[in-house]
C-alpha cells in the first residue's frame, strides 16, 4: 500500500488529495490486510492522461489480487453522494484514511437519497434476473452462477433499507437479513437460502434450482413494493 500511494505521489504529486480504503476489511489492522483491499482516489482536476499515467501502477496493484481502485475528481467526489448514496453510506461507515485529506467525516447522506437508490436498484435487480431467468430458464447450471453476485448486491440493499430506518446494521449477514425481516415484515428464509449457496453451505439439484429461482423472483418482487413504499 505504501508503494502504491508513493507511486501516487510521484505522478500526481500535489493535486492527489485523499487516498482512502473502504468496505469490511477497514476493521483489521492494515498488517493484516494484505489483499482484496478497495481503495479510492481523489485527484484534483483529474484528467485522461493522469488515468493513462496510473494505469501501469494500478495493474501491478491488481495483479497482488486487489480490486480496480476508483478514481475521482475532487469535486465529483462532493457531488456524486446524492446519485451513490448506498455508495457513500458505506464508505462513512466503513472507511480508513490511508492519505492526504478526510473528506468523508463531514459527509452527509440524505436518507431520502438512500431510499430512491434503494428502489431503484431494487428495481434493476429485478428486472435484469427476470430477463436472465427468460434466457436461461432451462439451464440450471446458468442460473446457480447468478445467485452468488444477487447475494452480493441484495445485501448492499438490505444495508441500505437499514440505514433509512436509522437501525443499527449487524456486522454478519444473516444477522442482516433478520434485521430486515423483523422491520419489515418480508420473509427471509430465500434470502437466507441464497446466503448458504454463496458460503457453499447449501447444494441444489436442477429441480430445487428452477424452484428457488420462481422464489426469488417473488421475494425481489416483495422486496420492490416494500422499497417502493418505504
């Protein structure tokens, strides 16, 4: 990370303005955290040539197994949290300053802004799995590779729902799914169920597969009128 941040320094010099990591893993200490790390960084008046010039940096970055790190103008920074709200509620909650400025503490979230994301994702993920399982209704295979990246992003959901309640978010996912459950009234045995298939703890065969799909297509349907009228 230090090597990573001092290239930045070298090519960017005075106009890169904070490099911060965010996500689950800020809750180790940084010895521990040795890969898998999501990063930002803000770059003043960030332009092509500076993407061109970090590019060699940021593939030797990814080659050590961490994700693509994002990169953002300073003042798109302070004019994105109304359009990624779910985003930015994250990142205030878990973040770590690896360099330069905080410009996160003093960041405020409209929860009406989480909501219209909360929807609105919630409606995109609904469509995109009824447009995937319209393609791919006959293949089991097919649909069990799209339940672990719907675990993914229906958990960012769930997180969000949670902080337009202003209740306090479980550190364990399951912990989260009951939390919705319980101040929302909507079921969470499919979404607890789409859980174990992402940890592995579950198997299906193709006619449990075909059946737990109709049942996601109803709980994201559920989900969407909840968010809907949240």
């Amino acid at each position: 990370m230090e090597k990573f941040i001092d290239n930045l320094k070298n090519i960017l010099q005075e106009r890169l303005i904070s490099v911060f990591m965010y996500g689950s893993k800020v809750k180790y200490s940084q010895e521990l955290v040795k890969t898998d790390m999501n990063v930002m960084v803000i770059v003043k008046n960030l332009s092509g040539s500076d993407i061109r010039a970090c590019s060699e940096i940021v593939n030797k970055w990814m080659k050590a197994k961490n994700p693509i790190p994002v990169f953002m103008d300073r003042e798109e920074w302070f004019h994105s949290s109304d359009v990624y709200a779910m985003e930015y509620a994250d990142i205030k909650a878990e973040h770590r300053i690896l360099y330069g400025e905080d410009l996160i503490s003093d960041l405020n979230v409209d929860p009406d802004n989480i909501r219209f994301q909360c929807e609105q994702e919630t409606k995109n993920l609904l469509m995109r799995f009824r447009q995937f399982y319209l393609e791919n209704a006959h293949s089991p295979k097919r649909l069990k590779d799209s339940f672990v990246p719907l675990a993914k992003t229906c958990n960012a959901i769930f997180k969000a729902i949670l902080r337009v309640k202003f209740t306090d978010i479980p550190s364990e996912k399951e912990d989260i799914i009951k939390k919705l459950a319980e101040i929302s009234g909507l079921e969470a045995s499919t979404y607890i169920k789409l859980l174990g298939y992402k940890r592995k703890q579950c198997k299906m065969n193709d006619k449990e597969t075909i059946a737990f799909a109709d049942e996601i297509v109803d709980a994201l349907t559920k989900l969407l009128d909840y968010t809907n009228n949240m």
